[in-house]
C-alpha cells in the first residue's frame, strides 16, 4: 500500500487509518525496526505507536568486530522520528487491542489503525517483589530513573536488590548514601560476570577513588580447567550510561557506603510497627530501631531498613495484551517468535524484550534481555517484514550467529562475546586468565583447543580478534598460555 499522507494526532483521533507496517513501542527495538523499515522500503506508510512522548533512538554506532558494535541511546521527542522520515507518523497513545484476524490495532483515544505487518515492540517491565507499594521502586524506563532521583535527593540509605546490569551501575554511581546490595549470589554482577571479574570490581568498589588505568599491580596469568561437578548455573528500556543525565545523589553526610549481603533475598517486607514482634536477635544494627520508614526481613535472617528499596530483580515482557490471547507464548511471558521474528499468528512480528526466541539457536548464540539485542531483533524484523511483504527469499541475520555484547561496569569498558559465562559447554572446558588490578580483566573460554567466548574488561583492544577466533573456530591449542601473555602482540598471529 502506497502512502505518503502524513496525519496528525489529532486529525486521526475522529477517524480511522491504514498503513503497510505499525509498529507498536517506542523503545530501542521498536525505534530500530521503524528506521529499518523506512530505509528498506521509503513508499510504503509506517506508523509507529508509543504511550511516550520520547523515544529511544541508536546514535554514534562504533563497529569493534564484524559483528561487535559499540552505540550510545539517545532519547529524543517522538515527533522528530517523522520529522526525519518523511513514511513514518508516531502516534502518542496506548494500544488498547489487537485483531491479529481482521489486522486493526486500536487504542485508548480511539484510533483504528489497520495494517498488513504488525511489529510488537513493547518492551519488558521490572519485576516487583511488592507491586504498588510507595516505597518499592523498579528501575527500567527513563520515567522510573527521575522517579528514583527525586526519591534519592531526600535519602540517606536505599537497599537495592539485584545482580544485574542495572543494579550493578546503580551501585556504582549513587553518591552521598548509604546501601545495602541484597544479592541471591556468592559474587557480585553474577549476570554477566564469574567471580574472577567480580573480585576485579569489587576492588573499585571498595576504592572509589581509584582510576580505572591504574596500574600499581602486576598482571598475573592463569590457567585452569572445569570438570566434574565445578559448573555453576548461569515503557523503552534503559541504554548504556542511562545515569549520566540524572541527579543520583543522596542527603548522607557519611561517604558513599555499600554493604553487600551475599546469597540471600527479601523474605519480606515489615513497616516500622512490624518491628515489635520481631525478635531482637534479628533485628539489624542500627542503634535506633525504628528510623526508617520500610525494613525487609531476609533470608539470612537479618532485618534491615531504609528510605526506600530499589527492585532490580528481572523484568517481565510487556506480552498481556487484549486480543493476542492465542499467540504461543514461553514460561518467561515472552511472545514465541521464530527465526523470522514473526509470531504464531501470520503477520504478527515481535522484536526485543517482549519476545522469546524458539528457533534453535546457532552454537554461540543465546537471548538475553540487553539493548544490544533490541537493536538486532528490531533491525533484523523490518528485514523479515519487507521481505514477506515483497515476497522476497531472505536469510536470517548474522548477528545471530554469535552474542556480543558492550557496555560499562565502575567506569570500565566491558565486551562480553560468545559463551562468556561457558553457557552450553557443559563440563569440561578451560579458562584462560589475564588480570592487571585496576586496569584490565581477560577471560578466554576454550573447548578442544577452540575458543567458545570471552570477557574483556579495560581497554583490552582484543575485541575483534576474540570474535574472528570464535567464528573460524581455529584450533589454538599450539599456542597455550602465550595467548595472553602481554610481552607478546597476540593479535599478530591471527592478522
């Protein structure tokens, strides 16, 4: 359908429109396959849908491999995204309903919007251990972040709880107040990283004014091997450095103090006047026993307060909509989407957090919820929906190949490539270690010879030959330790 009449909010609100592709979400992956489709397919009409009036948009893309890329997110008013592509309007609303049969999306102003591809871009919600509660907050969109800095501005102790990407900033950056870190774990930022590399950033953790390029200690090598029964268990979402455009500043007079409770979670939650039938041999440390206005109870059996609780537990896919009841959806409340993006249902696609994959996955490769892969699944399914609508034969995209990933830890460059954690290795594989304190953290992950993954912290330069060695599968098994050794230009081998 050929289309280039542009509408206003208000001119469709009375009246009904159509257009070749809608999009629902104005996050980073439903941002990305907007743009993807207005490049791949300029005359064809685009609407894309958010209850926002900002938008997440890709800028400053850096390639540091073939398929490893390093960006920023910048948000931006939603109108400048049809202010910049003549095919699209964004219409600022909720949807409300889908009809996957008759193909119409309607919203809570009264839009109906009918189209011929459908992309549900939604995104992902934080999940809460008490939904509602004025002092429990979750941490995942820019409106919950300047909830969170108002909150911080009259606070002198948060508890956060959560070992993930968003937590792991969060403890990072908040100044001029006390924390406690409440994770289920033996090692801090257990989503992303072994204990190795949580010992590494501890240390800055515990040294905050320490520069990330210093270079006091010696690099130490390792080399160790896994078996037996060593293995453990491995509204628009936030981007990288998601911190920077917001006051996160306390009102402690004390310096930044972070306590972290290991191997633990929330039993649950007490206010001030649950204090006394509490026991006192559980109670925690303070002196005054009644100063905070919210105390949770947890599992290690202490009971600790404060101000407020930051919820970084997770996130759950924004998939409950009206009307898209009989689209396949995983245990994770993810829509099922196969290796086109497309949905159980014909001409329903789903890209980003709000979807799971079902395809077999390639050998080194495996979803998680990261921006990175937004961008991917966003670009990747305004491919597959011009594809289907030309009819054209199309192949899935290479980034599926291999998992990359990069983003920033206390103030450090991280890559993360391939099976980094030994995800699907099972139980024998080999590490090999390279720490400098303060400056750098090399992990390589090998498999009969062949490396299979690698975390690179610091500004290690080794990003493309890691991925190059990963997707040759080249047998590095002559080479040794000598892969890391710093007195030798290892890339030079692999030229």
């Amino acid at each position: 359908m050929n289309s280039n009449n542009k509408g206003s909010k208000d001119e469709m609100a009375s009246t009904s429109t159509s257009a070749t592709f809608v999009v629902v979400g104005g996050g980073i992956a439903g941002v990305s396959c907007v743009e993807g489709l207005s490049f791949l397919n300029p005359e064809e009409k685009v609407i894309l849908i958010t209850a926002s009036s900002l938008i997440k948009a890709v800028t400053n893309v850096v390639p540091l491999g073939k398929l490893i890329m390093k960006f920023d997110i910048e948000e931006r008013a939603a109108k400048s995204l049809s202010e910049a592509h003549s095919s699209v309007d964004v219409v600022q609303d909720k949807v409300i309903r889908v009809n996957p049969t008759e193909k119409i999306v309607e919203t809570k102003s009264g839009h109906i919007i009918k189209y011929q591809k459908l992309c549900l871009c939604t995104g992902a919600r934080p999940k809460l251990i008490a939904e509602g509660h004025e002092r429990v907050l979750g941490i995942r969109d820019t409106e919950s972040v300047e909830e969170f800095s108002k909150k911080l501005q009259y606070a002198k102790r948060i508890l956060v709880l959560g070992n993930g990407g968003i937590a792991t900033e969060l403890v990072h950056e908040v100044q001029g107040v006390e924390m406690i870190w409440v994770i289920k774990d033996k090692h801090i930022s257990a989503a992303f990283v072994d204990p190795g590399a949580a010992e590494f950033f501890q240390y800055k953790l515990l040294h905050p004014g320490t520069s990330s390029k210093d270079n006091s200690s010696a690099t130490k090598r390792m080399k160790y091997t896994i078996s037996g029964d060593k293995v453990s268990k491995g509204g628009p979402a936030l981007g990288p450095d998601w911190h920077n455009n917001f006051r996160i500043e306390g009102t402690s007079t004390v310096k930044t103090r972070v306590q972290v409770e290991y191997e633990c979670e929330v039993l649950k939650i007490l206010e001030p006047e649950d204090l006394k039938s509490v026991a006192r041999d559980k109670d925690d440390e303070d002196p005054d026993k009644t100063k905070w206005p919210i105390y949770v109870e947890l599992t290690n059996g202490k009971i600790v307060g404060a101000d407020f609780i930051v919820s970084a537990t997770g996130v759950i896919p924004n998939s409950d909509i009206l009307g898209l009841e009989s689209l396949n959806k995983y245990e994770d409340y993810g829509f099922a989407v196969d290796w086109k993006m497309e949905t159980s249902h014909p001409d329903v696609y789903a890209a980003g957090d709000v979807c799971t994959a079902s395809w077999e996955p390639a050998e080194h490769w495996f979803q998680m919820r990261l921006w990175t892969q937004a961008q991917q699944m966003g670009q990747y399914a305004a491919r597959s929906m011009n594809s289907s609508l030309k009819n054209e034969q199309f192949f899935q995209d290479f980034c599926f190949e291999l998992f990359t990933h990069v983003t920033k830890f206390f103030g450090y460059k991280v890559v993360l490539i391939g099976l980094f954690n030994a995800q699907k290795l099972g139980k024998e594989y080999e590490i090999l270690l390279r720490t400098t304190r303060g400056k750098e953290y090399i992990k390589l992950v090998l498999k009969n010879g062949k490396l299979q993954g690698a975390v690179l912290i610091g500004d290690t330069d080794l990003e493309e030959m890691c991925e190059n060695l990963i997707l040759n599968g080249l047998d590095l098994s002559i080479y040794g330790e000598d892969l890391l050794n710093p007195d030798i230009d290892i890339e030079d081998y692999f030229d």
